[in-house]
C-alpha cells in the first residue's frame, strides 16, 4: 500500500506463462492441440522449457543526472534525514530515479525488455510466440514491426530535446514490414486469432501474438540478417496520457525502437495459427435486466492533494471497509460486497479532467458489455478490441465509461480494485470490495 510504484519499478514483477493442459490443448508443444509456436523439453524436477514462446516485460526508467534538485514530499516530512533533503545527489549520478510527485504518473526517458535496455534479439526464420506485459508505472505503448533503412539515430543528434528525448533512439524512415497474430489477452485465448497492424498495452495490460519471421507482409521472403524493429509509436511526454498515437493524432517522426530482432538461420517449424482458439463462456441472454442495480464506480482527481490526491466516488483508499456504489438508476448505492457464487454488473467511469486510467479489478476476469453507452457485445468499439475477450483490466480514455460483467466465484474475503497507473494508486486511487459466504 503507498508503495508499489516503487516497487515495482525497482523490479519486482515478473510473468509466468500459463498452458492449458486440458486434452493436451496449449502445452507448449507446437506438435499438438492447438499447436501454437513452441517446442517443450521436459526436466528431469518435473518442470519444462518451451523454445520460440517468449516473454516480454517493458519498463521505462528515468536515470538521476545529480544536479537535479531533489523535492519529494517524503523527504520534506523529514522519513529521511540522511538523505539531506531538498538536495543534489551527484552521488546518484546515473543510477535510476523513481520520483513518485507529482504523482499524475512517471514515465523515464529509456524503455529495457525484461530489463535490458537496448536489447537485441536473434530469433529463427520461422513463427515465435510472444508474452506481452506493460510493467510501467504509467506508460502505455503503441507497437508496430517496422523495418528501417537508415537505422537507429539518437534523438539529441536528430535535434530533439526535453522530453522529445525519451526513448533515446528514433527510426524516422521506419515503415511497418510485418503483423502481429494475436491470440490472447488479460484472460486467456481469444475466441478466434486476430491480424493487428499494432497494438496498445497499457499498464499491467498482457496480449500474446504470433509473429511469422519467414515472410514480410508483402509475401517477401526474409533472409539471414534482416533487422525488424518492435517500435513504439505513443509518444507519452508524462504521465497523464499519450499526446500521439495512432488512434490519437498520429505523429510520423516518433516511431522509438524498443527491441532490434535480427532474422538468423531457419529452423524446423511444425506450428500452425488456428482458425479458431477457445470460445469465450456465454453471457446470459438477460444481462441488460441487471442494469438498474449496476454498482458504480468513478475514478477521478480529487481537490485534497498531497498523498491522496486520486479519490474513488470521491473517497481515498480505506483497506478497512468496502466501498459503496454511486446511486444507480434503481436509486440505491449498495456496497462493493457480492454473495459467493453471484454474478452482477459494474459500472468504471472516468471522471475526466484528461486523464487516462487503466483500471484493475482483482480476484476473475470480467466482460465488458457496454463501453459509453454503447452495447459492445455485438459490435465491438474499434478502438478497444479486447472489449469482445476477458480481462481484468478496463481500459478508460477520457471521459469514458465501461460496464463488466463478473463472476464472484471460488474463494470468499476481502479484495482490491485500483488504477494501474501505479502513481494513482499509491495515491489513493483504490477502493476495498468482498466476497461473502
């Protein structure tokens, strides 16, 4: 609690991939079910490996430049008197800075996967599947497979500065060369695979894809030695939202490699990409009936500042109590508390102000089943696609609102449910639910 901006940040997250045992469906053996990329060795403890299935964790970080003055409002309650601050830190020169206020969230200026900054990656002429997670404090990122002719120049030498820096690299001529297949978000598989040009992942966001590296989009072979960049193409000066993106006022000059993937020798392929994944559970025919008595949730800014400037229907984080629903159509304002075994809707709202929130409810994935006012079972808003999946992750532009419908199942007790810009969590931005017997 208060903390896991920084902690995280610090590296404290990690994946784990899951399979699906069930009928031999996903179990990382591309000759079998499904047979998605990858090939599985057993070890002799009992554990496997899987080639060509891999995990992605992006992180930004911000290095301290030690001239900076220091001014956090821990340090000037005084938690840190050897720290000596308001202060410089040359000491600090060049390791990594995590400054939690202002707390509308914290991007840094130089992106790692799975913690390396820069990285580059060999992978075979054939098809690999990818594990995305966003494992920033705030960043969200747009991704694209772009090829470049000129490569990777330094933003300072291209001109660029402040927060035009961040990144480090820029690949003006990039132009996508390939797609991304992606086959599962927050809950598990799709129901069907779907060809995407890029891609949003917001914080805590997961989507996995399937990317063919024997071919370009065009049908063009690849040969050894090809470069292809994972790009990313928001640009998010700060932690509120993204100022360009390409459902957003495209900006043409800000493609930032991420990942270098070098195109090496080919390799034995037995994969395939399904017509078809894993049906999604079906809703029931009368989920409109549960409307009225929807629990309402808006995020917002707050007036109060200092550490518990995000409020929840107005409220700051209570890990004591649940929190109660904003009066819903019925009239009423039940509490965050459900009956073990139940279903029921809820309702996120972005409370505006400009601001973005990626909003995380614990415990089962949901599905959404209107985004602002609009029913997306049927037709699914063009600008969230994962909208016809499950998650556990809505994601809220601003001003929008989003109404899910969850299952309460399994285990009784209390729960969390809080924005995933984690600088508006550790702010207030969280409110306590339960299950009850």
């Amino acid at each position: 609690m208060d903390h896991t901006g920084s902690n995280v940040y610090k590296g404290l997250v990690g994946l784990y991939p899951i399979y699906d045992p069930k009928n031999g469906t996903d179990m990382g053996d591309e000759r079998q079910g499904l047979r998605l990329p990858g090939v599985r060795t057993n070890n002799p403890d009992g554990s496997f490996d899987v080639k060509y299935d891999i995990p992605l964790a992006f992180t930004d970080f911000r290095f301290d430049d030690g001239v900076t003055m220091h001014k956090d409002i821990h340090d000037v309650q005084g938690e840190f008197p050897a720290a000596k601050n308001p202060a410089t830190h040359p000491e600090w020169w060049g390791k990594t800075f995590y400054k939690h206020f202002p707390n509308h969230g914290f991007v840094g200026d130089v992106c790692t996967v799975n913690g390396t900054a820069f990285p580059v990656l060999t992978v075979k002429r054939r098809k690999y599947r990818f594990r995305f997670l966003d494992a920033s404090v705030s960043r969200i990122y747009e991704f694209k497979l772009m090829s470049s002719t000129l490569g990777p120049k330094s933003s300072a030498s291209l001109g660029y500065e402040d927060d035009e820096l961040e990144g480090q690299y820029r690949i003006e001529d990039g132009q996508q060369c390939m797609q991304f297949t992606q086959i599962a978000t927050d809950g598990g598989l799709l129901p069907i695979p779907i060809k995407r040009d890029s891609f949003e992942l917001w914080p805590a966001k997961r989507r996995e894809v399937i990317v063919d590296f024997t071919r370009y989009q065009d049908g063009t072979p690849t040969t050894k030695g090809d470069v292809v960049y994972l790009t990313n193409v928001m640009k998010m000066p700060n932690g509120r939202m993204w100022s360009n993106s390409s459902r957003f006022f495209p900006d043409p000059k800000y493609k930032v490699p991420v990942l270098k993937i070098v195109i090496g020798d080919t390799a034995q392929d037995d994969s395939q990409i399904p017509a078809a994944l894993r049906p999604l559970p079906p809703l029931p025919s009368n989920w409109q009936s549960l409307l009225d008595n929807r629990i309402i949730f808006e995020v917002k800014r707050g007036s109060v500042g200092g550490e518990t400037e995000w409020l929840i229907n107005g409220k700051p984080f209570d890990p004591a109590s649940v929190l109660a629903s904003l009066k819903n159509p019925a009239g009423r304002t039940p509490l965050a508390r459900q009956k073990k075994g139940s279903f029921n809707l809820w309702e996120l709202r972005n409370g505006g102000g400009g601001w973005v929130h990626p909003f995380h409810l614990h415990m089962e994935e949901h599905r959404t089943v209107m985004r602002n006012g609009k029913d997306v079972t049927r037709t699914v808003d063009p600008g969230h696609p994962d909208d016809a999946s499950k998650e556990d992750l809505a994601a809220l532009d601003p001003g929008e609102s989003v109404i899910v419908y969850r299952g309460f199942r399994d285990f009784t007790g209390p729960y969390v449910a809080h924005c995933h810009n984690l600088a508006h969590e550790d702010h207030a931005m969280m409110f306590g639910w339960a299950i009850t017997p």
